[in-house]
C-alpha cells in the first residue's frame, strides 16, 4: 500500500462541477461574517446543517484534492484501487451546500474519470441518499447511480431516493433508468443486507458494464451509529467492498457519513485491509490513538469486530421478504431498459459532459412547457355551458 499526502484541489479543478459564484462565497465566507451575508448565506443553503467554520475552504479543497487524485491514479494505472476516507461528500448540489457537504468530491472526481473511461458505476452504502451525485448525471447514461440509503421522506434526511425514482421521466433523455435506489426501512440486518446487495449490484454490472466503479462507503449504515437506524456490522458493511472489488475493475473508494466515531474507525480499518488484502487480529493494539475510546463493554472491549447490535440500542426490523423481492423485481424491471441500449457500448466522450447535461435539461423543459400549453388548449372549455370545466 502506497500512501501520499494530497494536495488542494485548484477552483479550476472544482468548476468541473461547481459554479464559480458559489466557489468564490465558499472561499471567501468566515465565521465573523454570518450577520452581514444573510441573503448569500440563505442562497447557497447554509445553516445548521452546513455551518460556516474557520478553515472552510481548505477543508474543502483538500479532501476533494484526494479524491481527484485518487481517480487520476487509477487514470493512470499507478492503482488498481485508490481510497481517500476523508472524501465522499455525496450532499452538495452545483451552487447549494447541504447535509454537511460543501463541495462534491465525487462528482468531480467522476468527470475526470468520464475522460477516459466510457461508463461509471457509483454505489453508495451511506444511510443517507446519493442525492447530490445522482442528480449530477441525471441525463447521461454514461454514470449509473446506484444508491441503498434509509428512505423515509417525511422524517429523514434528504427525503429522495425511493423505488420509483430511476432518473429523468422522459424516456428520450439519456439518463432515464439510470438512477438506481434501493429504500430502506429501520434495522436490516447483515444477511438480508448482504443478500440484496449482491443480488441488486451483481445485476446492475451485468447490465450496465461499467469500465470502473466508484464506492462511498458513509459509515452512518451501521448499527449504532447515532443518526442511521440499521443492524449493520462491520464486516457485513465491508461485505460491500469485496464484493465490488472482486469484479476486478479500477476502484475508487471514499468515505462519507458516520457518527459514531470509534465505529467509524473501525469499519474504515478493516475496508483498508480488505482493500489490500492484509489480515487484522480482533484485539485493538496498544499503541493506537485514542485507545481509551475503545475500552469498556459498552464501547466495544477494545475489540475491531464487536457485536454492533449488541453495544447499542438494537432497532426493530421492519423489513419482510416480500420488500426485498419487490425491490429486487423492481430494479430488474428498471435494467431491462438497458438490454441492447447503444450508449452501452463505446462512444464519443463529450467535453463538456455537465454542460451537455444543461443543454438537455433545457430541451427538456422546453418540450414539457409545449406539452403543457397543448394540453391546457385542449382541455380549454370543454362540455356545455353549467357542465365542469377543466382548468
């Protein structure tokens, strides 16, 4: 294993995604400012969930610098998988922070991967949606976003990624069927987990084909982690990772949620050692920091692998085999779209790919505001005088 100190990604790198009015206010904005940028503030979305802190903007751009490195090393054959635990902010939108994110590592490092390879998978096990990197692609079939997330849209964080949501409505952009979710509810468990993901993601690289997958591996779907409401163990969550890595394509690995810390150490550890194939005795060694974070029973009796569901609250499961048959039929369903699709094979590589993605969205909202008035004509004073009228 190689290990190599990043560097800060340049606003030039980030405007691959990023707008550059809201890079020049993240790069700008400072705590003693709050009061006085109340409108930009509220524009870009920041608030609780995305405060503003001393060293915002290198924070930012050093973690997405590892990431866009961590890509070109796989670019560059210097990898067979690259992992930047630091990366992952799956949240943030092209001129929005949320969910704790500012700027979308992935997605940039994507689109610097989208430059030589034709198709992208990215999987993301974080509890929370893959919002902001779905909505990214949403009308290219050159990324397949395929997320497995809590799904609750009237309590939880960010309320998307149900069943039904698979990209674009219409058919003619080339993004539709290519926004995979997977909705889940409170407390699965390891072996349904592990089931439906090898069921649900084996399928999708047999359909899709991609030349190189990209995992976020938000450590807040284990079991107790403070904000996410899975049974999830370690190696059921690092199940993930050996499953992808196994299909033997360049992989680029990050981080992303966790909110218990010494949980997130410790599944980050073993996905590492997994990643390089290297074996890790139970018991935590002495020389490690923060070891008193580890110690005592209810924090796991200085173990790497406790029992998760054992130290914390355990959450009833509201899963039945019939949900996970239903999601498996449904995703099935979704990747018959794809059979003899020709953007599957090889083509041309757009240079502009997120600027291509706003001509068709445009196009796009121009053919629904022509529907729009077309329907409204017709319907227009419809029936006789005194009979309902639609309008």
């Amino acid at each position: 294993m190689d290990c190599y100190e990043t560097r800060a990604a340049s606003k030039e790198e980030l405007e691959m995604f990023h707008k550059s009015d809201y890079l020049e206010f993240l790069e700008s904005v400072r705590p003693k400012d709050v009061v006085d940028r109340q409108e930009l503030l509220r524009q870009y979305n920041f608030g609780d969930d995305c405060p503003v802190f001393d060293g915002l903007w290198d924070y930012c751009t050093l973690y997405s610098g590892a990431t866009l490195d961590a890509a070109r090393k796989l670019i560059n054959n210097q990898a067979d998988i690259a992992i930047n635990w630091s990366g992952g902010l799956h949240h943030a939108k092209k001129s929005e922070a949320s969910g704790f994110c500012y700027i979308n590592d992935i997605v940039v490092a994507i689109v610097e991967l989208l430059r030589h390879h034709p198709r992208i998978l990215y999987v993301d096990i974080d509890v929370h949606h893959g919002d902001g990197v779905e909505q990214a692609f949403a009308s290219t079939d050159r990324v397949m976003t395929l997320s497995y997330h809590k799904y609750n849209p009237e309590e939880f964080f960010p309320g998307t990624g149900g069943l039904h949501e698979t990209g674009p409505e219409n058919p003619n952009n080339p993004g539709a069927h290519h926004g995979l979710n997977v909705p889940l509810k409170d407390g699965i468990d390891d072996d349904e987990y592990i089931d439906l993901f090898d069921t649900v993601t084996g399928a999708v690289i047999e359909s899709y084909h991609p030349t190189a997958i990209v995992l976020q591996c938000g450590a807040d779907s284990l079991g107790g982690d403070r904000l996410g409401r899975f049974n999830l163990n370690i190696t059921a969550h690092g199940h993930c990772i050996d499953f992808i890595k196994r299909q033997g394509l360049p992989l680029l690995v990050i981080g992303g949620g966790g909110y218990t810390a010494r949980n997130v150490a410790r599944v980050w550890c073993h996905e590492t050692s997994l990643c390089v194939q290297a074996q890790l005795n139970n018991e935590l060694p002495a020389h490690i920091p923060y070891r008193q974070a580890f110690a005592g029973v209810a924090h796991g009796d200085m173990q790497l692998y406790p029992n998760l569901s054992n130290l914390e609250v355990r959450h009833p499961n509201q899963h039945d085999r019939k949900y996970f048959e239903n999601i498996k039929a449904k995703i099935r369903e979704q990747l018959r779209y794809l059979q003899g699709a020709p953007s599957v094979q090889m083509r041309h590589i757009p240079p502009n790919l997120l600027g291509l993605r706003e001509e068709l969205d445009e196009e796009i909202k121009e053919e629904r505001e022509a529907e729009e008035v077309t329907r409204r004509k017709k319907e227009r004073n419809v029936g006789g005088r005194g009979e309902h009228r639609f309008v």
